[in-house]
C-alpha cells in the first residue's frame, strides 16, 4: 500500500522503521508537526520524525493544521491507500480522514477502552496497572474511541518507569502497526467496535500533577516518581526550591518512624523520607538548576538538619 506516516516524538521513530523496512508498502511522505523551539540556544528543531525522514529522502509535511488546504491539496495528490499513526500531536478533520482509501490508522500504548488521550502509559503506572499494551485503530471524531483492529499485551514491571515502559511498546507496537497494514491490504482484517464498559481517560500529565504529597502512602509516591519519569519529573521542594526526584524510590516496607516529608540520612548512602504509610529511599534527585546526582551525594551537600521536611 501507499502509506502517508503521521507522527512527530522519538517514540514514533521505531514505527516509521518498520514500514520503511516493509517489502509490502511504500512511505510516499510523512506528516509530522512544524519544527519547534528548543534547548538553551532556543533554535528551530525538526521533530525526530522529520529527522528520520529527511535521512531517508521521504517528503516531509509540516501543516499547522491538519485541515491547512495546501495540505489537504497534497495528501490528495499524494492519494495514500492509508495513513498509519503513531503520536502525532494534532486533531486529525473530517476532510482529511476521508482522503486514504483505508483511513487513518493509529498505534495508541494503551488496551483500548482502558486510557484513551494524551498520556496513557503515565496513567496506567500511575494507577498501578499490572498489564498493559497497544492497540491499533482506525481514527474517527470521538477521543481514541475508533473500532479496533489488532492488540497486543505488555507486563508492567514493579520496577518500570514510563519511559521505559513507553519503550518496549514503541518497540513491539511498531510490528503490530505493519501486521495491521498487512492485514488491511489483504482484507483479513475488519476493526472490531470497541466495548462500551471499562473506558478510563488519561489527559496530559502537567507539572503541578507530578507534585509529590507526602502524606499519601509511600506505593502511591512510587507510582508517581516512576510514571512521571522522565517527563515531566516528580517533584518536591527543600528550602524553598524545587528537587526534582529524577531516580526510582526504593520502598523500606519494616520502617514507618518519620513523620510525613521528613528526610534522614542511614549510614553513607542511604537517605530516606517518611509517608503517609512507610519510609521510603531516595534514588537520584535533581536540586533546581543542578544536574541529577545521588541522593546520599546531595544530601551531603546541603547537610541536611534533624527534623528538616520535604515539600514544606
């Protein structure tokens, strides 16, 4: 088939790939999100996706919009038997869906019903989720609510923070994008409604949602600093600036001695903090302005005081 690929973050780029990589379609162009500021000399970047495609010689796309009419003009002339997608960033129109013979197809990390929108493996760490996976579908106007074609199922590990999560599902579900390729080509495969039950949403992780309240139970912190790594990072605050808690915490189930939020240091390299429920250990923080080191190296640092809290 001739595929138009929609994406735009480095979690994309395994996706592209394996179509490229594909003897059965052609990735005549890709769409991808206009280039954006960014590091500390604040220039115009192309996304990884562009990237990746610039290298391959593929025409690269960059509309404001999806219903730009010089976009829409060349995606008609580009007439795609389909376009595959995996984290675009932008609201795909009417208009545009009716283009590719076959529609638009996305690859979204979640088991569909369960955590549609912008965040879905943050939210399935964050709640504890103990399966995960992806699912591809074609798109329609409701959020991630488009009949399903293919899934696939990923074990979330104890230890597992969203990016790595995040990961091996941008890994696994760049093969089931192209086996869902195949399969619409050759008509084996009808999407499949997705159930009415079980749906749960999962919006945009923010800054001030990575806030970590220490007197909630030491699991639930753990799930937080996991599912918001790398980004946008859990954090908390120790002398009135930001500390960005960028490593896994460590559990210390036998210990519940510190109140909520007051630090300790056990010894050279242990340094803890007490929860709503049991201590808990600090991996790698990151002071405002500093690069991450170990906790034990901060805390001899800042030499830290008896009774002296997080988060206050």
């Amino acid at each position: 088939m001739r595929l138009v690929f929609a994406g735009t973050p480095e979690v994309a780029v395994p996706a592209l790939d394996a179509l490229l990589a594909s003897d059965r379609h052609e990735v005549v162009a890709v769409v991808t999100r206009p280039d954006a500021i960014s590091g500390r000399g604040r220039k115009l970047v192309a996304s990884p996706v562009a990237q990746r495609a610039e290298a391959a010689g593929i025409e690269v796309l960059k509309p404001v919009k999806p219903s730009d009419p010089d976009f829409m003009a060349r995606l008609t002339e580009l007439a795609p038997d389909c376009c595959p997608v995996v984290a675009y960033g932008a609201l795909i129109r009417p208009g545009a869906l009716e283009i590719p013979k076959h529609g638009w197809v996305n690859l979204h990390f979640s088991l569909l019903p369960a955590w549609r929108g912008a965040a879905p493996v943050q939210h399935a760490v964050l709640a504890g989720d103990e399966v995960t996976g992806a699912s591809t579908f074609r798109i329609e106007q409701g959020l991630d609510s488009g009949p399903v074609f293919g899934i696939l199922t990923e074990e979330i590990r104890p230890t597992d923070t969203s990016g790595e999560l995040l990961g091996r599902l941008a890994q696994a579900g760049s093969r089931l994008l192209v086996a869902t390729m195949d399969g619409i080509e050759d008509g084996a495969l009808q999407a499949v409604p997705q159930p009415t039950d079980g749906i749960t949403l999962a919006p945009k992780i923010n800054v001030e949602d990575a806030r970590v309240e220490w007197a909630h139970p030491a699991l639930r912190i753990d799930r937080l600093v996991r599912g918001c790594a790398p980004a946008p990072g859990a954090w908390t605050t120790f002398r009135g600036e930001r500390l960005k808690l960028s490593g896994p915490v460590k559990l210390l189930t036998d210990s519940a001695e510190l109140p909520p939020g007051e630090l300790a240091v056990v010894g050279k390299n242990s340094v803890r903090v007490g929860t709503g429920s049991h201590e808990i250990e600090l991996g790698e923080v990151q002071p405002q302005g500093k690069k991450p080191m170990r906790a034990a190296d901060w805390a001899r640092g800042v030499r830290i005081e008896p009774g002296e809290l997080l988060g206050r």
